[in-house]
C-alpha cells in the first residue's frame, strides 16, 4: 500500500495577485503485506516439502573368530579385484582349491546365485504366490521369508575384496544377493591363499 502525503506550502496572504505554489507529493511504501506474503510462501513451501530419507542397506558382519573351528559346507566364495572381475569357488578353502572367474551380468553371478539358492528361491516364490491369494500379513510373509533364507539349505556367501577392487563392486555384489534372495551373507578380509590364486589364476580345461 502506498500513502500520497500532500504538503500544502501556498502563503497565507491573499489578494489578486497571490502567488499559487505548486503542491510537493511524497510517496511512502508500505512493504508489511510483501513480508506477510514473503513469510506465508516460506512457510508453506516449508510444510510441503519432503525431505530426503537416507537409504541404507542391511549388511550382515561375521561374528567374532573363537578357537573353536568351523567348516564352510553349502556357501560360496565371491572375489573382487579389479577391472571388475569376479572369481568364485564353492565350499571349504583347501589346497586344492580352484577359481572360476564370472562377470556381472544376470548370465554371470546372478545366474550363479539362483542355481546355488534355488532351495530357498523356489520356497520364497511359493510364499508370495500364496500370499496374494490369501491377503496373508506381511509381517508373516517377511517372517516365512527369512525362515526359508536362513534354513540349512540355503546357500551362504562370502563377499572377499582386495585392494584394488572398487567400493560399487561390492555394492553391486550386494545388490545381487537381495536380487537372489540370499538370506546369510558377510564381509571378510581375503586369505592369503585367495589374493595367490587370484593373482595366478588360468581358466581350467
């Protein structure tokens, strides 16, 4: 809103010959409803808008190492280095063990992880079927999930890295076993024996 303030300077003497002066006009702004409308924009754009959420991923780590030996029956072996490769071996870590080397692609490791997991694959598959026919809960549905993940049958794998592998092949390593629906998964440093056979790895006749 504007305000025309209007200062009357005319003499107050009069007679014929009075002299009429010219009126001086200031103009003041009120700027109170452009703050209003400034604080009303703010405040709704504040209350409408839909702040990022952090993405996160579920990682399972290894337990702490007891004296107490393990044997690794049904899981597989993935290792990482670089120019994206991708070398595997099924079970124990033994003498004479060899790698298979394999990609990416879904002919490649997710291929490999669904024969692998076919066991908890199969049963997961069966659940959701039955589940849309049942309007079961999915809470229940996520409970059965991860009973048939972690059955004894159901493959676990082993993420290895070494230095020169790259943090989004892991990522995508990840990505595959939530694609596979591999239940029991973990991180662990590369043996000695691995980073060798990588490093002197010949395709097997």
């Amino acid at each position: 809103m504007s305000d025309v303030q209007t200062n009357d300077q005319d003499s107050g003497k009069g007679g014929k010959h009075k002299k009429v002066r010219s009126k001086k006009q200031s103009t003041h702004i009120d700027m109170t409803p452009m703050v209003d409308l400034a604080f009303l924009l703010l405040t709704f754009f504040i209350m409408t808008t839909t702040f990022g959420k952090p993405k996160t991923m579920e990682i399972n780590m290894p337990i702490k190492e007891t004296n107490e030996p393990t044997e690794v029956t049904n899981a597989i072996t993935v290792l990482l280095t670089d120019s994206n490769k991708v070398y595997w071996y099924f079970g124990a870590l033994k003498p004479e063990t060899f790698l298979t080397l394999t990609d990416y692609s879904n002919d490649g490791l997710r291929k490999l992880l669904l024969e692998k997991n076919n066991y908890a694959v199969e049963i997961i598959k069966d659940l959701r079927s039955k589940a849309l026919t049942s309007n079961m809960p999915d809470s229940t549905l996520k409970r059965l999930e991860n009973e048939a993940k972690g059955n004894k049958k159901a493959i676990m794998v082993l993420v290895k890295a070494d230095d020169k592998a790259k943090y989004k092949n892991v990522i995508d390593v990840l990505d595959e076993l939530n694609i596979t629906m591999v239940g029991k998964y973990a991180i662990v440093d590369l043996a000695q024996q691995e980073f060798d056979l990588m490093n002197n790895y010949k395709p097997q006749p």
